[in-house]
C-alpha cells in the first residue's frame, strides 16, 4: 500500500554513541509488532546493527532504515551511528528526514557528538526532539541532563515525559500530556494507570510549564489559555505539533529504551505531533546551474534523491531513495537526469533493517529502495519522463579529517587493492582513494582512523594483501613575493637545417591570493605574430605546473608579455614556448619565489578539563586560535593551523583527551611558508630528485 504523503514521519535517531539508539529502534519495532521479539547489542541480532562488522565491534557503522506503521502512520525510522568517523551516514539520514530525535545517556548528559549534531540541526534548521535514555542507570538524574541541555542549546526545551525515579527505583515514565503513567515492563510491553501519589505534585509542576510552552505554539491559544488557564489534550498536541514544526520548541520526551520505557509515548508523540513531508523543501540545481528550492509534493511526476547505496549480498545494489515529488511504482520509468539514462524500479520496497518488504508504491516524502538499478549512485536524481533536467543538490558529505599514503607489496596486490577500495567510495562518499600528482602517491582519505582503518581492515582480509600505510606528504603550492621587472629570453637552435627562434619579454607580478593565473599581451604593434601566442602561454604553463622550489604548481601570478622577437623562417609555436618558459623561470627567479602551505580551519570539541593542553598544543603545532566557546561543560575551539601539523591530529587528540575529544577541519587558504619549514620540503624534494 502507498502511504499519503501527509500520513508519514520520517525521524532520524542521532546522538552520540551508546546512549541506546540501535536498542531504541528495535523496541519500536517491538512494539509496532513488526518484530516478535528484542534483541540486544549483546545478541548481536538486532534489526539495524546487522552487518558483519557492527556484530563484530557492537556499535553502528551505517544507517539503517526501520519501517513500521503506529495508528495509521508510516514511520520511516532511520538509525545513525554516533561515532564521528561515521558521519557521512548520519549527514545522508538527515536529507531522508524532516526531523531527528536525538537521545542523550541519562547519566551523563550531554556529550560531544550531542553538540556537534546540533549544531548540524541549526544550520539546516531541522525540527528536534530530545529523549533522556537510560533512566534506569544508577546515578540516571532527569533534572541536572535537562539543566545542562538547557545550558548547552540556546532553545526552548518543553518536557513532554517525565522519569518515576531512576536507577533501581526507575519505575517509568509519567506522559504529561495524557497526564499518566507508563510503567516499565522489562519482560514485554510497558501498562499504563494513573499518576502515583508520590509523583502527583512533581507532574503537575511539569504539567503546568508544558501547558504554557505549547500555548505560545499558537496565537489563538495563548488567548485560550488566557481565558481559562489550562488547555486541552488536543490542544497541547496543537501548539506543541506547531512549535516543533518551525522549530520554535523542543519537546523532551525520556525512558529506558532497554527496558521498552517511555516507547509507547514517543511512538505516540511522534505519530501526532512529529511533521510529515508535505510543506517542506529540497534544493535542486537546475540546468542553468542555479540553486533552488523544491517543494515535496504528490502531484507531479516523480522525483527522487538518492541518498545511500549499499551492496547486499543478495539483492545486489540496493538505491536508497527520498521521493521529493510524485509517485514510483515498480513499473515507473525513470531516468537519471545527471547522465540522461533509462531505468525501471521493476519494485519498491521498504527497509526493516536488512529485511526488504515489497511495497506497492513510494509516494512523495517517502523513503525506500530500489533494488539491481544498474547505474544509479548516491546523490544521483531519478526523474520521470526524460524531460525534467534538474538535479537534486548533491549531499555534501564535508571534507575528510584524515588521509594516508597506501602501497601494496607488487602490482598484482596493487591492482587488486586499489579496484576494491575503488568499490568502497563508490558506496561510501566519505571515502576517497585519488593518485596525488603532485606528491606521486596514492592516498586515501576518510573521517578519521577508525573509519579508513575499518576500510583497509577489510580489504586486507578479503584480498588477502598487505596494505602499508604512511602518512602522506602534503600538497604545498609555490609562489612569488614581489615584482620580476623586465625579463628576457631567447630560445635560439640555428645549427644546420631548419632552427629554432623564440624571443619574449615578460614581466610578472603577484596576484591576490586565489587568483591563480592572468596573462596580458602588452605588446605594442606586431613583435610577434598572434598564432605564436597559444604556444606561449603553453610555456608558461608549463612552468607554473613544475614549480621552482621544490616541484609544487605555482599560483596567483600575474604575467605581462612586453615585448618579443620572431624570425621569419625559424619561428614556431614550440620555439616560443620553450622561449616563454625560460623567461618564466628567469622571473620567478627574480621575483622572491616562496612556498605556501596550505592551512585548514579547525573545530575542536573537548570537554573543559583538556581546554589547556589543547591550546597549548595547536600554539605548539604554530595554530592561531580564532575563538572559544562555551557549550555547557564543553568546549569548541576554533583556530587556523598549518596542514601539515594535523596530518596525525585525529591520533594525538585521542591520546590527549582519552578518546573523548573530536574535531572537524576544511581547507581554508595558503599561506607563506619560510625559514626552517621550507628548507626541509625543499630539501626533501632535492633528495627525492636524486632517489629518482
Ligand atoms: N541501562 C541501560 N542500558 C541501555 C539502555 N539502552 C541501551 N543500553 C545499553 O547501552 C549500550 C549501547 O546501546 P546501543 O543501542 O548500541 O546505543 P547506540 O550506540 O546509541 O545505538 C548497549 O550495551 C545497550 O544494551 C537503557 O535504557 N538502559
Ligand atoms: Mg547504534
């Protein structure tokens, strides 16, 4: 059965590792009968930690997709993994999704990746909702989490549920807008009665601030409330329903996701009061290359993003697809508008963790899978008819944190390695494997050790090859500091036969940074002929490819050709090219050629204790800290550094914080590099020459 649109919810479930997410999702499928029974991370059986190395280590690599439908509505459910090294899945949930709920451990309170998945949320300004897990853990205090949530996050935060104790008290969870009680049912489905006395006052505390958080949902109940100084159950699902759509509030929902506490209330909250597509946009690129935004709706013919692909053992490639507009059906023909080719769904499906359940249709706002499509990748668009030409935007998987240089023993091993990590970035866009030209070395690049180690790992075993790894050398670029003045060469062969002529006069000149190149022909009158040009520039070209110092491309030089000389019968365009390069090189020569570095913007995010080591560190690595930040009893510290001084960052942050710390980097600019820095590329490069 297709769903309408309006009938879906499509949630992420984010936060940081082990705050009970994979055992969460499963209780929800226990509990929307999809599954007869739940399994644990132990039992290694749940629905969505199915794959070999998720058993194997216990925690979730990749997202999984768990469908079920709760009072008539279908709730696409995606789990993410929580660890930073597998971002990418988390970053691929969110354009599935039009709202997360992020749980956070009831002990501990906010955590690292609890922050920075926020602040992932404000920047695309996703609707949220928080679920305080774990309230049976001894030490479990519902209060001090919510008071650090509140410090931590700049929103309004509204309980919707509230813990009956914790630890080994935890008796479950009071809803307060039903204004009853869940208790907790380790052995199957949690019962509901009313408030024990012992909680009555604390609920109707609660009770009372849940009630005036959703009357600011609405204009018209703010007068209501006003009126009669209370609201009704559908009222609060109103005003909360609004306010969360906009992301105004952020309701809080708590439980023991290993008991199956609390489940009944979130299942509920999120069928009435999560969003559903409809109202909601995607941004496309259309073919005149502008970015635009388009609306998720049913009418229309279809479209849809792929946002993951996977390899199944048995059902092939399976495209993991968000319909923005329309319907697909099995016999639906659609066609990728990136590459203008055919292809047929032959059957939709919808995902229970590995388990394929065949559907009848995908409708806007749905999430599902295609199944053998033979060409279509993440990030591809699938449209129906072959005239739509717009594309979805592409997902923007962020820049990789750590690289490293990769050999095999022979060629054969070689070979082998490089098409299987060639198959793994092409399911996983985190993951890079690209021949480094400058630097003559094949690198590969991931979202931190665990993730590119996890990589290699596997193909080492499967291959049976040793992989080696090194840390990679950096691509440096080269430059100039001042002005050439007037340079000239003359490329000159006339010893028998046909020669060789070429004369030019250039002047260079720094650019701003970034600029890269410009050329001026400044001759005054016919010097040299306009069909010898092409082939200085070629020359020049060349030169600024090479390098000076120690064989990196130049950039931002601004070059004049002032003057020149040809000859009638021994001109060419070679001879002028081999002219153009010589006087390029006599003024980069003059002009105080130096290297630049390239230098990346940092995020780094600890908890307050190493604050101090951290920055003593980053001045030690010659960063320049841009600012800091406050988030609850953690801290962000952004600076400026040196690329080469982070090639090792995401292993020497583990050993600095105990594994707690985590960051993010992008490139940013190049800088300058001089004095004992640069005499050891150039000398690395020197002796490189002589290796050769
Ligand atoms: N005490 C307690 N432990 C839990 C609860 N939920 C999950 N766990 C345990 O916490 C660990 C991490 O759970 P998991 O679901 O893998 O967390 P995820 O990394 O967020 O997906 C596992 O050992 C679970 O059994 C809970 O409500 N209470
Ligand atoms: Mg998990």
């Amino acid at each position: 059965m297709s769903v309408v649109s309006s009938m879906l919810r499509n949630v992420a479930i984010i936060g940081h590792n082990e705050t009970g997410k994979t055992t969460l999702v499963e209780q929800m499928l226990f509990y929307a009968d999809v599954i007869s029974r739940v399994e644990t991370i132990a039992s290694g059986k749940t629905t969505s930690d199915y794959t070999e190395e998720e058993i194997a280590n216990q925690i979730s690599i990749h997202a999984s997709l768990a469908s079920m439908e709760w009072q008539g509505k279908r709730l696409n459910i995606v789990d993410t993994p929580g660890t930073s090294g597998f971002i990418g899945e988390t970053i691929a949930a969110f354009r599935a999704t039009e709202a997360a709920l992020m749980l956070v451990d009831g002990r501990v309170g906010p955590q690292i990746e609890t922050i920075k998945l926020w602040r992932r949320l404000d920047d695309s300004n996703t609707p949220r909702a928080l679920f305080i897990n774990k309230m049976d853990r001894d030490h479990a205090d519902y209060t001090k989490v919510l008071d650090e949530l509140k410090e931590s996050f700049k929103a309004t935060l509204v309980p919707v549920a509230i813990p009956m104790g914790s630890g080994k008290d935890f008796k479950g969870i009071i809803n307060l807008i039903e204004n009853k009680a869940y208790f907790a049912n380790p052995d199957g489905k949690e019962t509901s009665g009313d408030i024990p006395a012992e909680f009555a006052d604390l609920a109707e505390e609660y009770r009372t601030l849940l009630i005036e958080s959703a009357a600011e949902g609405a204009d018209d109940l703010i007068e209501k409330y006003f009126e009669e100084m209370t609201l009704d159950v559908g009222d609060i699902r109103r005003g909360l329903q609004e306010g969360l759509h906009d992301n105004r509030v952020v309701p809080v929902l708590c439980g023991a996701s290993a008991q199956g506490s609390g489940l009944l209330s979130l299942l509920n909250f999120i069928g009435n009061n999560f969003p559903n597509p409809i109202g909601y946009t995607d941004a496309i690129i259309t073919e005149d290359g502008r970015e635009e935004q388009f609306p998720i709706t049913d009418e229309g013919l279809a479209a849809a993003l792929v946002f993951k692909t996977t390899i199944d053992q048995f059902s092939g490639k399976l495209s993991f697809v968000k319909v923005m507009r329309g319907t697909i059906k099995g016999e639906t023909e659609l066609y990728n508008s990136v590459v203008s080719r055919k292809e047929r769904a032959n059957k939709v499906y919808r995902l229970i963790g590995k388990k394929l359940v065949e559907t009848s249709a995908l409708t806007a706002g749905d999430v599902g899978v295609i199944a053998k499509s033979n060409i279509s990748a993440t990030n591809y668009t699938l449209v129906e008819g072959g005239d739509q030409k717009f594309s979805f935007k592409p997902i923007d998987f962020g820049q990789p944190t750590y690289s490293l240089a990769i050999s095999s023993d022979d060629k054969k091993s070689e070979e082998k390695m490089n098409e299987a990590l060639h198959r793994v970035s092409e399911e996983d866009l985190t993951f890079q494997i690209k021949f480094n030209e400058e630097t003559k070395e094949n690198v590969v690049a991931g979202m931190g050790d665990l993730h590119l180690n996890m990589i290699l790992d596997k193909v080492r075993e499967k291959q049976k090859i040793n992989i080696n790894t090194k840390l990679p050398r950096v691509a440096y670029r080269e430059t100039i500091r001042g002005k050439s003045g007037v340079v000239e060469y003359t490329h000159k062969k006339q010893s028998g036969g046909h020669g060789q002529y070429g004369r030019v006069l250039i002047e260079i000149e720094p650019l701003e940074r970034g600029q890269y190149y410009s050329f001026t022909n400044a001759i005054k009158g016919v010097a040299i002929s306009k069909g010898y040009i092409p082939g200085i520039e070629k020359g020049l070209h060349e030169q600024m490819e090479e390098g000076f110092l120690a064989g990196y491309p130049m950039m931002d030089i601004g070059i004049s050709l002032v003057d020149g000389k040809e000859h009638s019968v021994d001109s060419s365009e070679m001879a002028f090219k081999l002219a153009a390069k010589g006087a390029m090189k006599l003024a980069i020569a003059k002009a105080g050629p130096v290297l630049l570095e390239p230098i990346v913007k940092l995020n780094v995010y600890i908890e307050e204790e190493y604050l101090g080591d951290i920055l003593s560190d980053l001045s030690g690595k010659r960063g320049r800290v841009l600012g800091q930040e406050d988030i609850g009893h953690l801290q962000m510290v952004r600076a400026l550094v040196p690329q080469s001084e982070l090639l090792n960052y995401a292993i020497d942050l583990k050993s600095m914080t105990s594994g707690t710390g985590s960051f993010e980097m992008e490139f940013d600019h190049y800088e300058p590099l001089v004095g004992k820095g640069a005499d050891e590329v150039v000398k690395a490069y020197k002796d490189s020459l002589e290796e050769a």
